[in-house]
C-alpha cells in the first residue's frame, strides 16, 4: 500500500495515540472516573492511530481520496 499520511498528520496521530491509549489501558484497570468498557474502546483507538502513523497509511483516506502527503 501507499503511505497517504505526511509527517504532520502522523505526528499527530502517533502523540494522539500515545496519549489514547494510556488514557484507554488506566481506564479499562478500573483506574479512572470512566467505565472500563470507555477505556478498552479508547485503547483500541489510540492503538489504530499508531499503527496508522507508524505505517504512514491510513485505510479511510483511500476511499475518501485523502493525501496529506507533501506534493514536492
């Protein structure tokens, strides 16, 4: 596959990630003022956003015809 992602968006997505997905693990250990089932939902959120930024592609700019690579 083509990476569709560009170095701002996938810092972004790779800070979001992070972030998401301690949120997501310390709320779904019972660890915080949100439901378990929000914090495994918000892990698996933070873990796509890695992954997408990790492989610089993202599955649902395809469809929508989304490049936010540079065009130099």
């Amino acid at each position: 596959m083509e990476p569709n992602v560009g170095e701002t968006d996938r810092t972004l997505r790779l800070a979001a990630g992070m972030l998401l997905g301690i949120l997501g693990a310390i709320g779904a250990l019972g660890q915080a003022t949100f439901s378990p089932l929000i914090g495994v939902l918000l892990f698996v959120v933070g873990l796509v956003l890695l992954g997408t930024g990790f492989t610089r592609t993202c599955l649902l700019y395809r469809p929508l015809g989304i490049d936010t690579r540079s065009k130099r």
